[in-house]
C-alpha cells in the first residue's frame, strides 16, 4: 500500500490539474450556445469559483513532478526559471479580463471567457508550482538529507532563482505596461474628451469601432501604419489584455477606422455623470444619422442627464429614462452598461415623441423599438460581439413591420414627424386596420414589458397583426 500511496496521489494531482484546465470549456460552451436560468448560472459558476482554488496545489503538485523539478539542477534549472519568468507576464496580460466597470464585459466572446480564465488559472499552478512548492521539496531535502550542505546550497539555488525569475516577470511587466500606455496616448491624448462635444474633421464613412481595450484601437492604427514594429509587438503581447486604464475617454481616426475608446469605468457608483462617454455616445449618433436628425439638431442633451441616487433603486426597475416633458435624462446609479443606456436615451432625445395608445404616460412600443433597434445599429460597434435582450420581442417586432414600409420613411418619421403617419403606406400593402392593431399590441408589449410571457405574446400578436385580419375591436387613431 505504501508504495501505490504516490501512485495514486499523483493521479489524482492529475486529475485536478486537468478539472483546472478544462473545466470552465463545457460549462461556458452550453451557457454560450444555449443559454441557462439565471439562477442555476450563478450556482453553477459560484461552485466552479470555490471549487478551482482548492484544487490549486494538488494540480500544481502533478506539474511540479511532470517536470522533475526535485531532479533538476544547474543549467537545466537556470533555463526553467528564467523562461517561466519571461512567461509570466505573457500569461498575466490576457488574464485580465472585462469587469462590470468595462463595457466587453456584457458582450465577451466564449473565448474571451475561457481564455482569461484559462491564464490566470494557469499563473496560480505555475506560482505554486516553482516558487513554493520547489522550495519546499529542497527543504525537506535538508531535513532528510546527512549531506546537509549540499541540500542547502541547492535549497539557496532555488531561492535564487525563483527571486531572479519573478523580477524578471516584474521588469517586463513594468515595461510592457508603461509601453503599451504610452502607446495609447500617443495615439489618444490629442484628441481626449473632457466637457465639450468633439468636431472631427476627416471623417468619410470610415467602420465605427467602440473598445475600452487596446487591441481593437491599435488593430486600428496599424492597418494605417503596418511598418510599426513595436506596436505590432505589444499588440501581441497585451492587445487583448484590461489591464491598461487611461482614466481618461477619447477617440481615433484615420482613413481606415473611427474608434471611440472608453478609458473610465462604466459603472455608477456615485451621482457623477459620465460626460465623457455621453459626449462620445452623442458624437456617434450624430455621425450615423445626420441625414435623419434635423428638427432636434440643435439640442444638447448630454446637458440634461443627471443620477438618480441609489436609495432610489427599484428592483427590474429601468436603468435610465428620458422625460420628454421636462426634455431631461435620469440614469440610476449602480448599474451597469451605462454607454448602451446613454445611447438608448439620447435617441430619445433627438426623436420626436410619440405616444403610447394604452399609456399616455409612456412612449409607444414603436417608439422603444426603434430607438433599441437605433442603438443596437450603434453598439453592433463594440470589438466582439453584442447581443441585446433589451426589447428583444419589440425590435423582432419592428424588423416584421419593415417588410412593409422603407426604413428611411419609418425612421423620418421617428425623428422628425409622427410615427402614426405610417398608417396608410402600411396598411395598402396589408389590409386597412393592420398598422393600428400592429402599433396597439406593440404598446401593450410595452405595458406588461415586466411580464415575459405577456410582453412576448403581445410582440408576436403584433407582428401577426400585419398578416392577419382580425375582427378584435382595436380602435383606429
């Protein structure tokens, strides 16, 4: 038994060494490709969280005897250590991943999960593995050892070079960070944000990009200035990486791209308003549907947003509002997205109002869909991918209704005039009452809009409205 003892430790190390590895690849797959309950989620990912630390060391411990470090010495070990110090750092960068004060967070790719994951998870066996475990095999070679000099010149050696080693990793990471900052600000500095609405000269219809990382921004330049070797290299190194924060807002051009770059958080812990990213949010508005804004193109509605205190914070309440009476913009503090919220209701603001046939108090199910629909347009920008669930069934809704009247004519009408005015193009391509029982039922999604079920059945009924003539008694405005 004694001697099948290490036997099966070492397997079982193994075996934690891979769970470490694999095991958040078929949990964020399924949560990816299928989607799961909000509540199971979090149980699961809570488990996966405390569960993978325990199995740190034992995983580290199967590494640790997969390389031999115990046999290993002179040269062999001088090599290891220096390139592990020069792979730390490699691994550090993309290990730090979208929080919620970052707006990747809400729209990251299965590999932009998992890989972070993957590297940070990696540091932690490797930190284990060479710079405590190590030791610890060489001091227990002291105690067990009669040649007790030779067990502590080699004990001393390991210390040696497991200090040399991580300040290796720390002078590159020093280096990489203060280059890849410089870098940005090179590239960002002049044209920073502060408290007015940024004019730019040059654009002509060049792809929007929005990013709060740096890759997507130097992807950007290099396409312009593809002989930058070191930018090229950092790229590499720490493009994908949050671990950059300017603290400060602004934006690129160039003749390939127009990038907006989110350097603060994105996240209302206090009643400050984020001026910077809603100047950004209404330059990209104002670029993308110039042609469109014209009877409010003189407003200025970054002016009019204010926080709502957090006390004030209503469970699946909204997370800003647009008061077309009072021609102002409440955003709650506490939550986050809040550049897809300023987007959403600056629209608002730009569009004309259009009441709701069920609520007067309310904007129309037409109006909401239009300005997420707009929005979606705006944020599809963000380097990676972006799916909203916000109006989902209202925007599904309104892509239904597009197969009857030219987007251009819907959105005129948005901006300028009076959603209403669709009637008659509408309902000569259907039958006469389609286009009020499509935008009733629309405003009725609207109205049980907490109620999934409710707000579901009422968008599909409106979309069914279009082709089906019903006898239901929806008046005609």
């Amino acid at each position: 038994m004694s001697q099948k003892l290490p036997r099966i430790i070492l397997s079982l190390s193994l075996f934690c060494l891979g769970f470490v590895i694999i095991a958040d690849i078929p949990f964020f797959w399924y949560v990816q490709k299928f989607g799961l309950e909000i509540s199971l989620y979090d149980k699961i990912y809570s488990w996966l969280e405390n569960l993978t630390p325990l199995l740190f060391i034992p995983a580290a411990y199967a590494l640790f005897r997969l390389l031999k470090l115990s046999e290993l010495s002179g040269k062999p070990k001088l090599m290891l250590y220096f390139l592990i110090g020069i792979v730390l750092p490699l691994l550090f960068f993309p290990a730090i991943y979208a929080s919620q004060e970052q707006i990747s967070s809400d729209y990251l790719t299965f590999t932009g999960v998992i890989l972070p994951r993957l590297y940070f998870k990696l540091i932690f066996v490797i930190l284990i593995s060479f710079y405590v475990l190590a030791p610890l095999a060489d001091i227990i070679g002291v105690i067990k050892n009669k040649k007790r000099t030779e067990a502590l010149k080699q004990l001393g050696k390991t210390v040696a070079l497991g200090i040399i080693s991580l300040a290796v990793s720390f002078v590159i990471l020093l280096l990489v960070s203060y280059q890849i900052t410089s870098l940005l600000d090179r590239l960002m500095l002049a044209s920073k944000v502060e408290n007015t609405l940024p004019t730019v000269s040059g654009y002509t219809n060049q792809q929007f990009v929005i990013t709060d990382r740096p890759q997507p921004l130097i992807d950007c330049y290099l396409k312009q200035n593809p002989g930058d070797l070191n930018a090229r290299i950092l790229n590499q190194i720490a493009g994908n990486s949050f671990f950059t924060k300017l603290g400060y807002d602004a934006y690129f051009l160039n003749d390939h791209c127009l990038v907006v770059y989110l350097g603060t958080p994105l996240i209302l812990t206090d009643t400050e308003v984020p001026t910077q990213a809603a100047l950004l949010s209404e330059l990209l508005i104002r670029i993308k549907y110039a042609e469109l804004i014209r009877v409010n193109a003189d407003k200025h509605p970054v002016d009019t947003i204010s926080i709502r205190k957090e006390e004030l914070y209503i469970e699946d309440g909204p997370r800003g509002t647009y008061d077309s009476d009072t021609n102002r913009i409440e955003l709650q503090q506490g939550f986050t997205q809040v550049f897809q919220t300023i987007t959403h209701e600056l629209l608002h603001s730009f569009s004309q109002e259009h009441e709701s046939t069920v609520n007067k108090d309310v904007m129309s199910g037409l109006d909401e869909a239009i300005t997420q629909y707009l929005t979606n347009r705006i944020m599809q920008s963000v380097a990676g991918t972006y799916k909203s669930t916000t109006y989902k069934f209202q925007v599904e809704a309104l892509v239904a209704l597009l197969q009857y009247v030219d987007e251009k004519t819907v959105l005129e009408a948005y901006f300028n005039g009076d959603l209403r005015s669709l009637k008659t193009e509408v309902d000569s391509k259907t039958y006469r009452g389609a286009y009020c029982r499509f935008y009733h039922y629309l405003d009725q999604s609207l109205e049980n809009y907490h109620n999934y079920s409710l707000t579901k059945e009422y968008a599909a009924r409106a979309t069914k409205a279009l082709q089906v003539k019903e006898d239901d008694n929806v008046e005609c405005f």
